[in-house]
C-alpha cells in the first residue's frame, strides 16, 4: 500500500528545507504546493501576527467522499530545532541520518512525510473516506506557540491524531503537565578588580541556588530541568542580575485530578506565627486535610498543624487529619532518599487509605495503624 520509495524521497525533499521556528515561509511554500496537488483547500490562519513569525499555521482540508462523516483531523508542525540550514539527509542502511553539521529535523518532518504519504495512497487506491483537516502549525518546538495561536473556528474535528512522537505502533494519550520556572535573581554590581566587596554576585547566588535543587528525574513521573541561565554584562563586573529558566513535569496532579479531586495546597511559612485562619478557611471548603513535611513525623511541626487544626476546626473535618512525614531516622546517604523522605505517591496511597477510597488505585505504601505500630517497634 505505503509506496516506501515515494515516502523516502518526500521526507528527504522536507529535510532539506531549512524552517527553524518562525521562519517557515519556504516549507510553508512548499507544503501549500503538495497539499494542493493532493486535491486539498489550503489557507493560513492569523498566527503569523500574533507571532511575529513569517507564516501562519496551515490549515488543509479534504472534502472526502462519505460526506455524512465525522470530520477527522492530524496535525504535525511545520519547524524543526536548530541547528538546521543547509540539512543534507544521508541514507544510511535504510535509516536517514544528518551529513552530521546540523539536525535532521525528523521531528516532524518524519511525521510531516507520513502524513503526505497516507494521502497519496488515499488519493491513489481511491480510498472512500470521510472530510479530512489537515493543521501543519508552525513555532512548536519554541513551546507550541503555533498551536497556542492557532484559529480553533477554522476546524470541525472532534477528534485528531498529532503524528509528533517516537516510536512505531504506539500512540501517547496525555503528556505530563509541566510548570515553567522563572526566576530572577538581584545582586549589587561592582567592579571585580576594584571592590568586589561591593558588589554581590548574582551568579554566585544562582549557583548556590542551583546546586542545591534536585534535578532530572525526581521519581518515576516527576521531572526537573534547569534550561537556560543569562546574565552578567562583563569580565570584571561582579554580575547585578541573573535568570535562570526551567521546569518541572509531573503527572501526579493529573491523577488526582482524572480521580475527580481537586486539592488546595498551601504552603505554610512559619511555625510561629503559624496562618491557621488560612488552613481552617481551606479546610471549612474540604473537610479533609493532609499535612506533609520533610522532616520525621514524630514530634514534628506538621504534627502540631494537625493537633492544632484538630483542636480548633474539629467541626469541619470529615475524616482525622493525615501526617505524612519522613521515617523516625537519621537522614540516609541520598541513595535512600525515596524510602526515606516523602513521595508524591505517599500522599496519594494515604488519601486512598485514609481519607477516601480512590477507584483502581494500587499502593505502595502501608498507612494503616498496624504497620505504624510494627514502624515504631523497629524504631522507623
Ligand atoms: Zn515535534
């Protein structure tokens, strides 16, 4: 069915145009021509202005032959990252490679062929099928900023596949959501030589900042990265300012969230004060409360949140509060860290034991008052 010379030569034809984000004026000329000849309506939305970017996202349809259809949409995007140019593709035992000086930009451009091909062979074979939109967006690999512009009135699908990921016969139904970071550090600019006891250097302050965050793969859903660092101005200036850009992924409040729960977290500063209006107000709204902190539980400070909460907003409270704390240990070498310090599937396996039954969930972790006991004997 698949004409595999025809595929590789397309993909090879896509690879070779250069289109970092936002300058994809010349695969956008080209795609148009393709989809075109495949018999497809073609026209861009109003991304380009938005995004300072040469085009638009391209928006392709296919009127299809059982007009009673649903509409059926794929989407793949038009850029790839740099280092791009001049992308020369070398076939290589069957697998595409770069000539080795800039990226070979399959993704997408890999998703960009097969989607060209499955239309060729629909077009071909004289395959009936039903209307078919086609959205090629540009700027994804900057943050998805196409998709984000994208002109949602244009389309009628409910339902579309994005040929963007790896592998071969799988498919991804949900990404972990992922928290942008941004942080500005301040310091005193001085000159390096002359009074560096002047000054106080920002980038020192973002080093110490840094080397002392967990990073990479916290857990088995949870990850960190530090992505981009700036600032500085020169030489012999002790650095005034300093960003350093990252993120973290996790899924695991999707999975409170897919569970039909939603959480208020707060974050409390101080012991002493401690802000018991704020945790009794939250707690008047849920009734359920759970107190996790990195210190042992035992004597610890979330065990006084709870008798205090207990003690005052007793009433508002279905269920006794839950204390999830680190074992009644000396902290361990790091190697120890997650059967030491809490875990984000702890706070989960507590509230599916302890406060609500949580539907086809699985623990890890035993919460109940007998392996308390059996703990305390053992002295953890
Ligand atoms: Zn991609």
């Amino acid at each position: 069915m698949v004409n595999r010379y025809r595929l590789s030569e397309e993909f090879a034809r896509l690879a070779a145009i250069n289109s970092p984000p936002l300058h994809e004026h010349a695969i956008a000329r080209y795609l148009v021509g393709r989809l075109e000849t495949l018999g497809a309506e073609v026209l861009f939305d109003n991304a380009a202005e938005a995004t300072g970017g040469e085009v638009g996202n391209l928006v392709a349809r296919f009127a299809g032959q059982i007009k009673s259809a649903e509409p059926l949409l794929f989407s793949v995007h038009m850029d790839t990252v740099e280092p791009g140019g001049q992308v020369r593709p070398v076939l290589r035992d069957g697998v595409f490679f770069s000539a080795g000086d800039t990226v070979l930009g399959a993704d997408d451009k890999a998703g960009v062929a097969e989607l060209i091909e499955a239309l060729e062979v629909l077009r071909e074979q004289q395959v009936p099928h039903g209307p078919l939109e086609v959205v090629i967006t540009i700027a994804e690999e900057i943050g998805l900023v196409g998709a984000k512009h994208l002109d949602y009135t244009l389309l009628k699908s409910k339902r579309g596949y994005a040929l963007d990921t790896e592998g071969i016969g799988w498919m991804v139904l949900q990404a972990p959501g992922a928290n942008h970071l941004q942080i500005d550090i301040e310091g005193v600019a001085s000159h390096a030589g002359m009074a560096p006891e002047l000054g106080l250097s920002a980038i020192h302050t973002a080093a110490l900042a840094i080397s002392r965050m967990r990073l990479g793969r916290i857990d088995h859903e949870t990850t960190a990265n530090i992505g981009r660092i700036e600032g500085g101005v020169a030489r012999n200036i002790v650095p005034q300012s300093v960003k350093v850009v990252g993120e973290a992924r996790s899924h695991d409040a999707d999975k409170l969230q897919e569970q039909g729960i939603s959480i208020e977290v707060l974050d409390p500063r101080t012991l002493v004060p401690l802000d018991k209006q704020t945790i009794i107000d939250s707690v008047k709204k849920t009734g359920k409360l759970v107190i996790m902190s990195e210190e042992p539980k035992t004597g610890s400070a979330a065990g006084e949140i709870s008798a205090v909460i207990t003690e005052e907003a007793f009433d508002y409270l279905d269920a006794p509060p839950v204390v999830i704390g680190s074992r009644n240990w000396i902290t361990p070498a790091f190697e120890m860290e997650e059967h030491f310090f809490p875990q984000p599937e702890w706070i989960i396996d507590a509230i599916h034991q302890k406060i609500m039954p949580l539907e086809g969930h699985h623990s890890i972790m035993d919460f109940s008052y007998e392996k308390t006991i059996k703990l305390n004997i053992e002295g953890v």
